[in-house]
C-alpha cells in the first residue's frame, strides 16, 4: 500500500531509508521527476524545468567549472547524468553537477 499518491506517482513507505530511495526511483525509469533523498527525507519535484532559462544557465556554470578542473589538475567535475550518492551521510541525488578531487578520489572517499 502506498503512503503518499502523487499525481498518479505512488510514493511507498520504504524510499525513507536510503536503500530502499535507491530502489524505488531506479524501478521509475527515464520518465520519473526529479527526486533527492537527503538525510531521511524525500523531495519530489514534480514541476518541469524551464529549458529556456534554467538549461542555459547550467550548461555555462558546467562548462566554466569542468573546464577549470581540467586546466588546473584539481580532479573530474561531472555533469548529468551523473547520480551522486554519500552513504555516511544520507544523499543521494543527481545534481546539475558536481566536483570530486583527485585527492578525495585516491583516498576513496
């Protein structure tokens, strides 16, 4: 049984645990909303994103940020796809984008 139906989206009791966030928004597959899971809790954002406007925007933060961890051999920035999750802490979510030094990835944090 669901706890909560969103618009059609059925949102069950187990996504309050990390694991079981992981599971249910794989099972969704291309078509589902943007969703996080960030310290117990699940956000859900079910408006769409203005292409126009927001896109833009990310696609140039993007290009200056990945561009400057390249030039100046600081580590990878990604960009979506790219799923980010931190089991110690709780997250999971997929970011307009994010950085990962060479430091913290030769440590495996």
């Amino acid at each position: 049984m669901a706890l909560l139906d969103v618009d059609g989206l059925e949102i069950p009791p187990a996504i309050f645990t990390l694991d079981g966030f992981r599971a249910w928004y794989a099972a969704l597959g291309s078509d589902a909303p943007r969703a996080s899971f960030v310290g117990g809790y699940v956000f859900v954002e079910m408006s769409p994103q203005n292409y126009h406007t927001h896109g833009p925007v990310v696609t140039a933060i993007n290009t200056v940020l990945a561009s400057l961890a390249v030039e100046q051999e600081l580590g990878m920035y990604h960009t979506p796809p790219s799923w980010f999750t931190h089991l110690e802490h709780g997250l999971s979510t997929e970011p307009d984008g994010f950085f990962t030094s060479y430091s913290t990835l030769e440590a495996g944090r």
